[in-house]
C-alpha cells in the first residue's frame, strides 16, 4: 500500500457506504474514521444509523459518537480530530478509510479550509438569542450592511448559513465573503486520498431511504428520540437537527400522530438523500464510482487500485 495513503468513502445517506467502509477496512487492515456530522453524538445511534457492535468488533472505528449532545460540533474541530485519528492510524502500520455523507467535511479535508478563526462560545450564544427571539430578520438586515456580497447570495430562511455569517462578523470585524478569498488551510497536506462514491439512481435512492428509515422504527428509534424529548434540549442544537429528530419531536410534542411524524421523517430523509446525491455527483472527483447503492460486493480492482 501507498504511503500516506486514506481511502475516503462518500455518498448519500442510506446508499451503503458505512458497510462498504467495514468491507474495504477488513481487506486492508483498515482503520473506518467517521466523517458524518451526525454520527459523532453520544445517545442517538439508531436514528443516525451509527456502526453496530458488530461492525465495530471487525475494524476498529474512530470520532463515532464522541460528543455530548449539548456539543456544537464544527468542521474545524472535526478536520483537527481527523487529521489526529489519520496520523495515528499510519504509525500503526494500518489504512485509514475515512466515510460519511457530510460533503463539507470530506470536502475541507481534501481540498482545505477557510481559516476563520473559531467563534467564541458568548458570541455563538448572543446570535442564537437573537434567533430564538424571532429576529432572524433583523439579522438579515445586519449583514445587508456589513457583508452585502454573502447577504445577497443567502436564502433567507437559510438559518445556518445566516447565523453562521453574522457570527463571523461579530468575533472577526471581517465580512465571512472576505475571508473565502484567503488561502485555504490544509490539516493534512502529506495524504495522498483514493476517494470512492457511491451515486445510485434517484429511484433506488428513493426506496433505501424509505425502508431505512422503516428499519430504524422497527429498532427503536421511536423510543431513541422519545429519550431525548425528555432531556428538553434546545432544538437549535446541531444534535437535534439529526434525520428524523425533528419529525418524531413533532409526535411528543402533540404536533402531528405517530404515522405522520414518520411519514415526514421519510420524506425529509429522501430529499436530504437526494440533494447529498446532486452535491456528490457534481462536486467530487473521485478515482472509483459505484452508480448503485452498496450491497455487500465489492470489486477486486478496488484493493488493486490501491496497492
């Protein structure tokens, strides 16, 4: 095996690619690191599908369910843990096979990061306030003035994106539109990445994430999220955004019975699976291209391609 050498596995959700992640790692004394941003909490591991016991007993398996779920996770903290995790498997003589869905996650650690300095925890909190005290418009008009440029491109009920932008003022004094235009950060400028996808058909996509989901029902994800109702976390918690989270909320909530809480958790899990896909299949270049979901075959050439 190469140098330096990580295998990156990407794809949509429901597409497979955590068993290929355990498949190929078996084969080539591999060590799967987690590069879903959902997958590193603590308390949830059957809504966010996170390895099993079983999957874990075959390779190692690292930055799963690390975090506590009042954490605020971010890429700049998740890029520093990887590019740790990555380095200690290479010491060991063993692969790394990095998976997961989180496209910007995948993204920043091929290509590098913008390097804005990390926001204060005050900071973070002021703007949440001033969110979850219905001023997200006046938000908006903030960085109208201060970041016209992002302000323009952003879709106002894109809460994030705007939180995130106004938040970068605040701590830097420097609009977020200024600091894409400095030179990227690269965590780990040694690697040499061998990048799989899986891009399956829309219809196919479709079908996995509907009897997914259906699975996680059946392994109590009801119970799981019925669990984290009764911790009355914030909402606005990157934890509580989790696939399915929301919708079954709905349910404890009294907002919606049982079977429509579902119904919009499936629904919502498939356009998120299909936009995952569009951002796959445009955006990264990658050496190998499964055009269905993963089902528990790999072809030889892979361990090949690798060699």
């Amino acid at each position: 095996m190469q140098e330096n050498r990580v295998v990156v596995i990407a794809g949509p959700t429901a597409s497979g690619k955590s068993a290929l992640a355990v498949d190929i790692a078996e084969q080539i004394n591999g060590v799967v690191i987690n590069a879903d941003s959902m997958q590193v909490y603590k308390d949830m591991p059957i809504i966010t599908a996170a390895p099993s016991a079983q999957d874990k007993a075959r390779v190692p398996h690292k930055l799963f369910e690390i975090y506590d779920l009042q954490f605020r996770g971010n890429v700049v903290d998740w890029l520093t843990r990887a590019a740790e995790e990555i380095r200690n498997t290479w010491k060991e003589g063993k692969m790394p096979v990095v998976v997961g869905g989180t496209g910007l996650y995948i993204d920043n650690l091929i290509n590098g990061t913008t390097p804005i300095p990390e926001t204060p925890d005050k900071i973070r909190a002021h703007v949440q306030q001033l969110i979850d005290d219905g001023q997200l418009g006046f938000i908006v008009e903030e960085l109208k003035k201060c970041d016209p440029k992002t302000a323009q491109k952003l879709n106002p009920n894109d809460v994030s994106r705007i939180k995130r932008a106004y938040e970068v003022y605040l701590h830097t004094k420097k609009p977020i539109s200024v600091w894409h235009k400095e030179p990227l950060i690269n965590y780990l400028p040694e690697a040499k990445y061998f990048v799989i996808k899986i891009c399956p058909s829309v219809e196919e996509l479709d079908q996995r994430a509907f009897d997914r989901f259906d699975e996680m029902v059946k392994a109590g994800a009801i119970d799981e999220v019925q669990k984290l109702f009764k911790l009355k976390l914030s909402p606005n918690l990157p934890s509580m955004k989790a696939l399915g989270v929301p919708e079954l909320m709905d349910y404890f909530k009294g907002r919606a019975n049982v079977y429509v809480a579902v119904q919009n958790a499936k629904l919502h899990t498939r356009q998120y699976a299909k936009r995952q896909r569009t951002w796959f299949k445009n955006r990264l270049q990658a050496d190998f291209v499964y055009p269905k979901c993963y089902k528990g075959y790999f072809p030889k050439e892979i361990i090949e391609l690798l060699k």
